[in-house]
C-alpha cells in the first residue's frame, strides 16, 4: 500500500530552526509537494522536490532523498506566524497526490 | 472569481438530504479534485477528474458523486447524507501533472 508518514506534532521557540521529516512510500514516484496550512483555512504550496537535494526558498527550504523514501522541510528564523500544519504529499506513478496526516508546528515566543 | 471557489463555505445538514458542493476555477487548470479533511487523517481523495468529460473514484468514493461538464465547474453531490459525511470538504484543481495543487477555501459540513 501506499503511505505517507510525519509526526504530529513539534513545538519550537521564535527565532529558532526546525526540521519536519516525511517518509514516504508509494508505487512509483514523481516528486514530493510541501503544503502549509493555517487553522481553518485552505493548504497553500510551500515546495516541491523531484531531485535529490536541498531547494531553498527564503526561510523555508526542502530537501529530497529518493533511495531513502524521505523528504524533509526546514523553517529558519521561525516566526509567530509560521504557527499552522505542514502537510507532505508524494505523487505516485499515476501522477496522484498521496497526503500525510499533517505536522501541526506550535510555536512558542 | 480568482483562482478556485467553493460554495457554500459551510453548511448543516439533516441527514437523509441532498446536498451539493459547488467548485468553480478560473485558471483552466485541466484537473480537479474533491478532498475530505479529517482530523488527524489528513486530505482524502473522494474523486477526481484528469480532464472535462472525464472523472475517476479516489480513496473515499462511497456516498459522493461527480461531474465534470466543463473545464470550470465540478460539483460533488451527496445523494442521501450520512453523520460520518461531516468533514471539511476541499475541492482543489492542477494544471498538469507534476504542478503544484491550488485550493477553494472549503466547506464545513456537519450532517446531523
């Protein structure tokens, strides 16, 4: 079967670094999607990884390791506001989103 | 409209009833999806739809149906609601394969 794991929750403090993992494992593989998504509200795009490696995009970045089945998101100089869920989803052969249960990341001040 | 709306935003439904979830998208992405939200379950597919004309049955199809008459609009209907039917509902829409997923805003669904 198809499966997506991340915890389900972490806690960091303002101004501090965090990593949130995401083991994957689907048929076939087309790249991994990160998602954050605030209480209540729509999930919005954060990243995607196809290659292996880190991709940096200001604060946040995404790294890839294909053979590992693994994924994982780093937030820099966290905020208040980076308070939401990070949601991980792996395209499958298909071309199929399949979605993680969410990390809600709590931040303290 | 800008971008992907979904209507209503919420809802309360007597179970037994109809409903239909309405999803509308400006970007003439080619495919669109219907997701549920639960809690600690993560985003569902119910069913999906590659192209207009064409739709598929996700993870969770039991209970929904949908139509794809044209590039814009893609409905989801409950043909006779059920309690465990109340979730979050998010309809979402691609360009192409390997794009990044746009959301609607969603539609809170409680069914009693």
């Amino acid at each position: 079967g198809q499966n997506i794991d991340q915890p389900t929750e972490m806690t960091a403090t303002e101004g501090a670094i965090v990593q949130i993992n995401c083991t994957y494992q689907t048929s076939g593989f087309n790249g991994l999607f990160w998602y954050q998504q605030h209480a209540g509200e729509a999930p919005t795009f954060l990243s995607y990884n196809v290659l292996d490696g880190l991709e940096e995009k200001g604060r946040f970045s995404s790294f890839l390791s294909r053979s590992k089945g693994y994924s994982y998101l780093l937030l820099k100089e966290l905020q208040m506001k980076d308070s939401a869920s990070y949601l991980c989803a792996a395209v499958d052969s298909n071309y199929q989103l399949i979605w993680g249960a969410g990390t809600k990341l709590i931040i303290k001040p | 409209i800008a971008g992907i709306t979904q209507a209503p935003t919420s809802q309360i439904l007597a179970a037994g009833r109809r409903m239909t979830l309405r999803c509308t998208q400006d970007m003439r992405h080619n495919a669109m999806y219907w997701y549920r939200q639960d809690l600690g379950l993560g985003l569902r597919l119910i069913h999906y739809s590659n192209t207009a004309g064409t739709t598929g049955k996700g993870e969770v199809p039991d209970g929904y149906s949908v139509s794809r008459a044209n590039t814009d609009d893609f409905p989801l209907t409950l043909a006779s609601a059920v309690p465990s039917q109340t979730s979050v509902y998010f309809c979402a829409s691609r360009e192409r394969e390997n794009t990044e997923a746009f959301f609607g805003q969603g539609t809170r669904l409680t069914v009693v």
